[in-house]
C-alpha cells in the first residue's frame, strides 16, 4: 500500500472507531475501550520484538505493575488525581523494566525468552503470595482517578463517553510517539541491533545500552496500557502478570504482522474480536484460539498486514518475490 | 531443625530435584540439539499424569499403566514430531514459542472436554505403600525413594546412551554439527524423531511417578514447564549434566526455601536464576 | 615531516595466542601496522589468518598477548570499543544489513561517530551531516551508482564495496579486511585495489587475502602464517625469495604462483 492510501485506511478506521459510542451500546463501547488498551500493550511489545528483535515472553509483568499500583495507591489514598497517578504508574513498570532488563538483557536467543518469562513468574508471585498483592482474589480499584486540576476539570473519567474517548487519545499518542522514535537515530540503532547485532558492535555502538533502553520503554509503555485496564474495570488480579497474557500479546504482535505498529494494532482488534467470538460459540473456545494460533504460525508467518501483499502476489501470478 | 527433619527435608529436595531433571533433561536436548523452544514441554508432564490416571484406574496397577505409558509417550512424540515439530526447525523461536502454545492451549482444553476438570488422585502401588520408620514420631513415605530411586536409575541409563552407544554418539555430534552428520550420511531427520519422542516420554514418565503424590489436576503443566526453564537457563543449554545439577539446586532452594522462608517461597527459584545470571549469562556448565 | 607521520606505528600485536581446547590456532603471532602502509595476512587455508584478524578486531579475546593501539593498550577493549577507538574492520562472510539500503548501510555506519540517543524526536533521515558522510564513502568505495538499493539484492563484490564504505564511515585509522577482493571480478577487484591504494595514504590496512597478484600489487609488507605460527614477515620482495614460504605452500592448495 502506498503511503497515501494507508494513511486514509488509518483515518477512516479512527473515526470509525470514535463513533462507536454513538451506538448507545455499553458492551461494545467498553470492549473497544479494551481493543484500544490493548493495542497499546501490543505496541508497546511490538517495539521490543518488531523493532529491536528482543522476544520477550515476560511483558504481561509491566502491566500488571501499573494496573496493580492504581489500585494499590487508590486503596491507600483513595481517590487520585490522574495527573499523579499515571506518570506513578508509568514510572513504576518503567523502573521494574529497568531493573528486570539489567538482568534478562545479558542473555540471548532462547534464553532470553525463558528468563523474561520466569522474572514475570517472580512479579506474579509477588502479588499472588505477598501481603502486598491481596492474594489470587485481587484488588478492587474504589475510584478511578481525577482529572481535575484546581477547581477545572476537562473531563470526567467515571463519564463512560469520556473514559473512551481518553482511551482513544492515549493510544494515538502512543502510536504518534511511537512512529517518531522509530524515525529517530535512535529507532534506527535498534532496528540496525534487530537485522545484525554483531555489526552495530563492530561499528561502535553499545548495544547493550540501546537494547536496555528499549525493554525499559517497552515497559513503560506497556504500563500506560495496564493503568488503563484498571481505570476501565476496576479490578485486577495476579492472573493480569500470567504467562497467559504475555502470549496473548506476543500472540497480537504476530497475529498483526511485526515491525508494523498499525500491525500491531489491528492485532490487538483482532484477538480481542477472536477471543469474544469464539468464547461465544463454545466453552472450549481456547482450543479454536490454539488452533488458529497453530495456523497461523504455519501458514501465515507474515501476519494479517502481509495478506494484501500475497493477495497481490497471489493476482499477479505468483511470479517474481 | 532437628535431624530427623532435617533428613526428611533432604530427602524431599532430591526427590523432588531428580522429578524435575527428567522434565527438564528432556527439555534441555531438544533445545540443544534441535534449536527449539517448546512450551508445550509442561503438557507431556500433565499428560503423562493424566495417563497415570486413566490406565491405572482402567487396569488397577499403576506400575502397569507406567508400562503401558511409556510406548504411548514414546508413540505419541514421534508422531508430534512428525506431523508439527518437523516444520519448525528452520523457523525463528518467536515462531515456535507461538506455537507451542497454541499447543498447551489445544492440549489443556481437549484433555477437559476428554477427563474433565476435576481434581484426581492415583493410588500408590500397593507394595510401595509404605514407610520406614526414622524416628520415633517420623516415618519417610516408600514410594518417594522409590522415586528418587528410578529417576537415579535413568540418569545413569540417559549418560550411558548419551556417552556410550552410537545413538548417543550421533546424537552428541549432531548438536555440534548438523550438516557435517548429514554428509556423514546418517539421517539426522531420525535422530531428531527419536531424541523428541525420548523427551517427551521423559517428561511424561515424571508425570506418572509424580501424579499419586501431587494428585492430577488442570494446569498442573505449567507451574512444572516454567520451572523447567529455570533449571536449563542456569544448567546451560544442551547440558544435560548442568540440568541435573541445576535441578538439584532447584530442588533444595525450593523445598528448604518452603520450610524456612514460607513467604516468598514461590519466588526463591527465580532469585537463584537471577543470581546465576549475573554470573553466567549462558548457565553454569553451558556445554562448548 | 611527511616521512615521520607516515611511520606513525597505529597497531601492534605482541605475541597473540588463541587456544581451543588443546589445539592453538594462534600462537606468538607478532603484527605490526603502520599509517601509509598495507600490511598482508598470507597463509595457506587453516593457517590462522581469520582468528588473528578476529583477535586484533575485538571479535575474539586472545588466549595470551597483548594489543596496543596508537601505544594504548587495547587488549581488553571490545569491538564496540575498538571501533570508537579508531579501528574498523570488515568481515570475509558478508556483515551487513541486508533489509535496509546502501544508503541506509552506511548511514548507520557514520552515525555511530555522533551517537545522540536521547535525541527520540529528531529524524535520522534529517541529519545532514551523516547522510552526506554516507554518500561521499559510498561514493568513496566506487558504489554510487547503487546508493538507493537494498543491499541485500547487492552482488558478492559490490557488498565487498559496501563493507568498505561502512568502514570508511566510521573515520577508521585502522582497516582490518578480510577478504575484500573476494567474489570480484577483474575489473571490480582493480577498482577496489586503486581505492586502497588511497587509502593508504592516510590509514593503515591490514588485510587478509588470497588473490596473489593484487597481494603482490598493494602490499608493502607482508606476514606468512602456517598452521598459526608466524613462518617469515617482510617485503614482498623478500617473500618472494623465500626458501622457507615456497616449501610451505608446496603441496598445499594454494599454489604460490608468480
């Protein structure tokens, strides 16, 4: 698609998508409302493993921490404004990610998978089995936070209208951030780490730096998207730092196609919209989701932003690649 | 602790520990030999439960339902392999840990809908139904020597294949050299079948000796799996010998982590990983 | 003073040994490298060349020896390291970025000499002054004509060039080449021989090469290395001459014709 014609595709979905609330439907506006979250979970994993390379099976960890410190600061302060609690959040999982990413960074390949999936394991136990998590039943979130600063207040969070459409806002300015990074040098260092690490180093760059950098982003990113899940719903629970959740979105970002944040968040729509159907035609509906998963990975490794691709490969007879 | 304790602890870490090496060696050669990561490795431990549970209420005798077990696992992994396993070898491993669960997914859901989600439990073999009396007030349950006992057994019989036999010699320099076994004309795509099939019964097997002490329920794959992971991270890759020694580790930190620091029980595992890992970033006795 | 910068000692390698397991790939290998100067690598296949160059580069720590750069002492110092520090190196197996364009290649090459990260909201694309670096090293390396291509779909000699421009790109004094002439054609490996010799003038090269007459051509001095052991170290003419290098090579492969 040229770059005209993608724009307008993109246009079109987000005006699309900012009618929903017209339609006067609970349900759908606040499973958009989760679609649209979880776009921004699977960009913020998208960078690490699209861009940067970095196969991360642990990311659930980072929005479990933020989701987990609204309602944690909620229960402790009561009501919050948002203008605290959200750079809190965001500064929490960024500094998990940091600290976590001293660790997991030094490793590579496969162990990298399996050590970021096993410190998410640790972050799950902390909530799950510490005092301070309140255990495998979770924590209710009493209040969502404030917008108010001084006595003018833009919005109100607890309007279900404006709660989407502060969703929607916070990821395009994900997604604008997002695209700009990736157009800076420093997006291009780590797309360069991605295609061939050994060089990067054997022309001067510090990749462990870059790479740390981007896990510790990641995080902070993925944070934003769980201080949003427990503003939404109101209540979290360990299971949100499972390894469950972390497939899930490793499972979107491929699902969209990778090192394409548009990708990533028609992924997110996507599984979210598979998830829902399927839960609906059966109990069993984890065996249709493992099975397209498993389909998926056979025969569609590109992910659905490559079916216009092959459509046209396919029209033009499958010829030259 | 008193030493009676103290010994019944000691006896738990290892039997516990040498549980965890048979998942976890199995797990360890198909990273190092093959190159995949396979999440689904938790599934072969819950299957092979839930086969203990099954064959031994159909015959009566668990040692029966091992027997008949095994071959099944043996059966059921190089049929795996052959229909899924085989395409993945040339894939990346964001590829094949998507896959793989997919295939926990499919797995846990299709033994629901085959035995449901009830909670089970399996009898101990009536002549291992037992316990030596070490004090007093003390005894030590038969069956878990007997476990430590067989996984012992299969450690030494797991270094004499890998050591001694031709197989084993293959299988050695097939991890070191893919292209240079095949030129040698001895069909690598074998090997692969029956080092995944070897895995898989091991995992398996652990699962059958496990499933009458720590009963047979949903999910009980992937608190082992993750685990699993722990011990060949700090045991290296490939490492056979390092997953033993790592299991081992994990195997005391656990059980002794439980009785003397109860709180953050769960996460003492990950601190030793994490430990490791400043340490040694490619595991403790990482092979090459 | 033309004739003292020229002499200018950039690298020197005191008896560099590299073991694995029992076997010494490397042993007491002594290198020394000097601005205005080409320095060839020769041996027979299995002699070594590879490990020493990988020694000297940063890719592989030595067993024993020490390395010093501009009289620093570098043997500790990493690629990444070494590459800031001035030396730059190119590789026999093709070392790029094969998704991304010539441009692009040597872009990235070039901005690792102002590496600005904090910098998210600029655009790499807007830098003037490291797309213009790009384009004059690719120019440089002879492969202009290809700027806008992606490298992958590049020839085996014209991804020689771009490894060259890489290099170039990142200000080295030091050339370490593996190979640069493999994979070329007459002409191409001509071209690529005068753009060394231009080099020269202002850097050390050190290279690693089979193709005996562009050896003879370039080189001012020339190490022979057999089963890793420094066999004799001179000028070409002297190599020539030898007794000792003609009997190492006799029998081997690599016929030494000239």
């Amino acid at each position: 698609m040229n770059v005209n014609a993608s724009l307008i595709v993109k246009l079109i979905a987000v005006a699309a998508i900012a009618c929903v609330p017209m339609s006067g439907e609970s349900f759908y506006v606040e499973l958009v409302a989760k679609m649209l979250l979880m776009a921004i979970f699977a960009m913020s994993l998208d960078l690490l493993v699209g861009f940067t390379g970095l196969v991360s099976f642990g990311h659930a960890a980072y929005f479990g921490i933020a989701a987990y410190s609204v309602a944690l600061f909620t229960a402790k302060f009561g009501q919050m404004s948002l203008w605290v609690m959200l750079p809190a959040a965001i500064l929490l999982s960024a500094a998990a990610a940091l600290v976590i990413g001293i660790f997991v960074i030094r490793t590579k390949g496969i162990y990298f998978i399996m050590v970021t999936l096993a410190f998410a394991q640790m972050a799950y136990f902390v909530f799950h089995d510490t005092p301070l998590g309140g255990g495998s039943d979770g924590v209710y979130v009493d209040a969502r936070p404030t917008a108010a600063i001084g006595s003018w207040v833009p919005f109100d969070l607890d309007n279900e209208l404006h709660m989407f459409y502060f969703v929607l806002v916070m990821m395009l300015l994900v997604y604008l951030f997002l695209h700009r990074v990736l157009q800076s040098p420093f997006g291009r260092v780590l797309m360069g780490i991605k295609s061939n690490e050994h060089r990067m180093q054997s022309l001067g760059y510090f990749t462990f730096g870059y790479k740390l950098a981007a896990f510790t982003l990641a995080g902070a990113l993925g944070g934003v998207a769980g201080f949003l899940y427990a503003v939404l719903f109101g209540f979290v629970t360990p299971e949100l730092l499972s390894w469950h959740e972390s497939g899930n979105v490793l499972l979107m970002v491929i699902l969209g196609g990778m090192g394409n944040l548009a990708g990533a968040v028609l992924g997110a729509f996507a599984f979210e919209a598979m998830r829902e159907f399927f839960a609906d035609i059966t109990k069993y509906w984890q065996l249709l989701m493992g099975g397209v998963i498993v389909a998926l990975v056979l025969f569609l490794p590109g992910g659905l932003t490559a079916i216009p691709g092959r459509i046209k490969r396919a029209l033009q007879g499958g010829g030259a690649k | 602790m008193d030493f009676a304790s103290f010994l019944i602890q000691v006896l738990n870490s290892l039997q516990y520990g040498l549980l965890l090496f048979l998942v976890a060696s199995g797990l360890t050669l198909v990273f190092g030999i093959m190159g995949i990561i396979n999440l689904a490795h938790g599934s072969f431990y819950m299957i092979g439960a839930y086969l203990a549970f099954v064959l031994t209420s159909a015959t009566g005798s668990l040692v029966l339902a091992i027997a008949l077990g095994i071959p099944l696992a043996l059966i059921f992994g190089a049929l795996l392999e052959w229909a899924l396993f085989s395409h993945l070898y040339k894939r990346d491993h964001l590829e094949q840990v998507l896959l793989t669960y997919g295939l926990i997914l499919i797995f846990e859901q299709l033994r629901s809908l085959l035995v449901g989600d009830d909670v089970h439990g399996v009898a101990i073999p009536a002549f291992l139904d037992a316990s030596i009396q070490l004090t007093e007030v003390m005894s030590y349950p038969v069956y878990r020597l007997a476990i430590s006992v067989v996984c012992i057994v299969l450690a030494v019989a797991l270094y004499y294949v890998i050591q001694r036999t031709r197989l084993g010699m293959m299988i050695r320099a097939g991890n070191d050299d893919r292209s240079m076994v095949e030129a040698l004309g001895i069909n690598i795509n074998m090997i692969y079948r029956v080092v995944f099939a070897l895995g898989v019964a091991l995992a398996a097997l652990a699962g059958m000796l496990a499933a009458p002490i720590s009963s047979v329920f949903p999910n009980m794959g992937s608190h082992v799996l993750i685990i699993s992971f722990v011990i060949v991270v700090i045991g290296g890759i490939g490492s056979v010998w390092g997953a033993l020694v790592a299991a081992l580790i994990v195997g005391f930190a656990d059980t002794f982590g439980k009785v003397l620091l109860p709180e953050i029980s769960g996460m003492i595992v990950y601190l030793v990983m994490a430990v490791v890992l400043l340490w040694r970033p490619e595991g403790i006795l990482k092979k090459g | 003073m033309s004739q003292t910068s020229k002499n200018e000692v950039l690298l020197e390698a005191r008896k560099l040994t590299r073991r694995f397991g029992g076997l010494a790939a490397n042993q007491d290998i002594d290198v020394t490298l000097e601005r205005g100067m080409i320095h060839v690598l020769l041996g027979p296949n299995g002699a070594g060349k590879s490990t020493c160059i990988n020694m000297l580069s940063g890719d592989l720590p030595p067993s024993e020896g020490e390395i010093r750069y501009l009289g620093k002492d570098i043997t500790r110092l990493s690629a990444a390291q070494r590459s800031q520090e001035g030396i730059g190196r190119s590789y026999q197996r093709t070392n790029i970025f094969p998704q991304f364009t010539v441009l692009e290649n040597v872009r990235l090459a070039a901005q690792s000499r102002r590496q600005q990260p904090w910098r998210i909201f600029s655009k790499a694309m807007e830098q003037q002054w490291a797309l213009e670096k790009a384009r004059a090293c690719i120019e440089e390396a002879g492969l202009g004509r290809r700027v806008d291509w992606v490298s992958g779909v590049l020839s085996h000699g014209e991804q020689r060039q771009l490894e060259i421009a890489m290099v170039l790109a990142t200000d080295a004094q030091v050339l370490l080449l593996d190979e640069p002439l493999a994979g070329m054609g007459s002409e191409e490996s001509a071209s690529m021989v005068a753009v060394l010799k231009r080099l020269r003038q202002t850097r050390g090269i050190l290279l690693v090469e089979h193709d005996m007459d562009a050896v003879f051509a370039v080189a001012d001095r020339i190490t022979v290395m057999v089963n890793g052991q420094l066999l004799e170290c001179g000028p070409p003419a002297q190599i020539k001459a030898s007794v000792a290098v003609q009997q190492a090579y006799l029998g081997t492969e690599d016929s030494f014709h000239v």
